[in-house]
C-alpha cells in the first residue's frame, strides 16, 4: 500500500522556515532516484513562517525505511538541525483503500 510521510520542520524563532528549501531540495533530488519514492511536495506555513511541511509519497512502508537510513539522507538531515528550533516530526499515513 502507498503511504505518505508528512514532515514537519520547524526553524528557530527568527529564521523564516524558507531557508530550509536548499536542503529540501537537496533531500529530494537523492530521494527521487530511490527505489518506492513516487513523488513530493513542500508547503510553508503563510500563518507561521518558521514552519513547513514536506509531504513525501511511497509505494510502501519498507521502501520509506530503507530511504530514512540512507548516510546521504542522514547526513543531508543533519545539515539543517543548525537552522531547526525542535525535533522534526514525522507522522504516517496509509493512501487509499485498506
């Protein structure tokens, strides 16, 4: 079954959540070409402007996983936690029919 992986980012105070898109970017670009990834899209808070929204889709779980421990996702993660004022959250949801 597809899923979405919905990641909420949030900067810290000051830091307009738009000047994590580089990264996002980046993120995506290596995400695109792995195995399961279907597509993505990132939207940003016009009422909180330090909080986006990156919504993932995959054709599984398994395919999700093995994405989230690639070194280059983690490594590529890791570069924003200098902009980020909280833990990214990440919430997963099932497309479709059961």
């Amino acid at each position: 079954m597809a899923i979405e992986v919905l990641i909420k980012r949030e900067t810290k105070p000051g830091i307009n959540a738009k000047a994590l898109l580089p990264h996002i970017i980046e993120l995506r670009s290596h995400a695109v070409k792995q195995p399961g990834y279907i597509s993505g899209e990132t939207l940003f808070n016009l009422d909180r402007t330090e909080e986006c929204l990156v919504i993932s889709r995959w054709t599984s779980m398994e395919h999700w996983q093995e994405w989230n421990r690639t070194s280059r996702r983690i490594e590529l993660d890791e570069g924003m936690e200098e902009l980020l004022g909280t833990e990214t959250e990440y919430k997963f949801y099932g497309v479709g029919l059961w």
